[in-house]
C-alpha cells in the first residue's frame, strides 16, 4: 500500500471509529425504521407488494434520506477544523483529497448501514407479508419483484451520498457548530425543495411539459424520483419509459457527489492560505 492509498485508510478507520462512538446515529437509523415500516404498514404496501411499497415510501425517502445524510456530513470536516486535529492530520501523509476522500468514503459506509439497513429490513417486511405472486421474479412487464425493491435502495444510497458530499462541503466554511448546522440545513432545503420550485416556475413562465424531464433530473431529488420511475415503479406497468433521462439522472447523482467533495478539498487545501491573505491584508489596512 502507497503512502496515499496509506494516509486515506488511516483516515477512513479513524472516521468511522468516530461514527460508532455516536450513538445518536443508531437512534436515527432507529428512528427511520420506525417511520418507514409504519408507512408500509398503514399506506397497505406491505400486503400488496414491493412497487406499492416504494410507491408509500417515495415522497418520505425525498425528505429522510438528505435529512439523515446532511446530520452524517453536516460536521464530517468541520468538527476537525474547529478542535484544531485537522492541522495535527495534515502532519501525516496525507493530502487535502486524501483526507477528504478518506472522511466521505467513511461517512458513505455509515450511510449504507444507517439507512440501507432500515430499508432492507422494511423490503424483508413486505418479503413475508405480501401477497403470494409477489416472490416471482419479474421477467417480464406487470409482475412484481423483490428486485425492483433492490433497484430502489440501489438508487437511495448514491441519492444520500450527493447529500453526504454537499454537507461536508458546505461545512468547510462554517465557524461555529451553529453556523455549521444552519449551513446543512440551508443544503437541505435547497435540494429537496430547489430543484421542484425551479421547474413549476418554469411551468408558470410558459416552458413546455415535455420538456421538464430534462430540467428535473438537475436536482438531486429529481435525478433520484426520475431513475425510481423509470426503473422501479413504470416498469412494473409496461416498457414504456421517458420518464427521465437514466444517462442525466445518474449523472447528476454523480456530479452533486462529485462537485462537493471537489469543494471540500479546495476549502481545505486553499483555507489556510486564504487565513493568510487575510491577516496580510488587515496588517496592511491597520499601519
């Protein structure tokens, strides 16, 4: 193992050493079981099948999947600026991107069990309560699958990870552990409710209908909601798709991951030199 690839693992165990020694973590993984399988339960899904369920569960996992993911990244980098142990990390070797990458792929594989977890055991839910003909694997248009239910947690991990990257990210600036908090808080709602705001205001302004799937894959929720109805819930009714670009969608699940994990390294790799900039210029402003 390289000295890189070295500096990264050392960061990842420590990161998630740090995510076990929270409990509160646990009580929201909890927390989100709780309120997926009541929804199961009470909204029917469970004895109907697995498109249903997700049918149940797609508005709910909009709002409590970033929710969960913002309180997993919203200190991932800030808690190590503001005690001070990110310039004792930095004495490693290890670089801005290897220590960011290590912080995120930890953050990542506590997102995977905090709510693939619950989701997995809402799909074993509906696994044994539902209807005979729901264990047929589907091959063809019309039945439903557990591995359409497979399809939709795959597509809820990458859609919290864009959420994970751009809290860290927007942690980097923040000061206090308020400021950090309403910084996170400012991602969610931008997210969750950006991208639909911009899209009826098209609507209002005279933009065309056909051309919406375009814009909504823009966001992360929208990306998410299009590759859940093309791949998960339509095909459960026929081939016909159009729903969403699947190409756009997942790339803008990767582009939001990507673009906050990039802003993160800049933060951290530039933060230090801009805090110089800065005292030159107030010494020069005081003589």
């Amino acid at each position: 193992m390289n000295r890189r690839l070295g500096g990264v693992w050392v960061v990842f165990r420590r990161e998630l050493a740090t995510v076990r020694r929270t409990p509160g973590y646990a009580v929201l993984a909890v927390g989100l079981l709780v309120v997926l399988g009541g929804l199961v339960a009470v909204g029917g899904g469970g004895a109907t099948g697995f498109v249903p369920a997700v049918v149940d569960l797609l508005l709910p996992t909009e709002v409590l999947v970033p929710l969960l993911a913002v309180v997993l990244g919203y200190r991932a980098l800030f808690a190590d600026a503001a005690s001070g142990e990110l310039g004792v990390i930095r004495t490693y070797p290890v670089s801005a991107a290897g220590y960011v990458v290590g912080v995120l792929l930890a953050r990542t594989a506590a997102l995977v069990v905090l709510v693939g977890g619950p989701f997995a055991l809402v799909g074993a839910y509906v696994w044994l309560t539902a209807a005979p003909d729901t264990g047929i694997f589907a091959t063809h248009s019309g039945v439903d699958s557990p591995v359409l239910f497979l399809r939709f947690l795959a597509l809820v991990v990458p859609f919290g990870a864009a959420y994970l990257s751009l809290s860290a990210a927007v942690s980097t600036i923040a000061t206090t552990r308020r400021s950090a908090f309403a910084l996170g808080l400012l991602a969610l709602l931008a997210g969750v409710l950006g991208g639909d705001l911009a899209v009826l205001r098209s609507l209002s302004a005279g933009a065309s209908p056909s051309g919406i799937a375009g814009s909504l894959a823009l966001s992360p929720n929208g990306a998410f909601r299009g590759l859940v109805f093309e791949h998960v819930i339509g095909v459960s009714f026929g081939p016909e798709g159009g729903f969403v670009d699947t190409g756009r969608a997942v790339a803008s699940l990767v582009g939001w991951t990507v673009v906050g994990g990039v802003a993160a390294v800049a933060a951290i790799a530039l933060g230090p030199r801009v805090d110089v900039a800065v005292e030159h210029l107030r010494a020069r402003l005081d003589r």
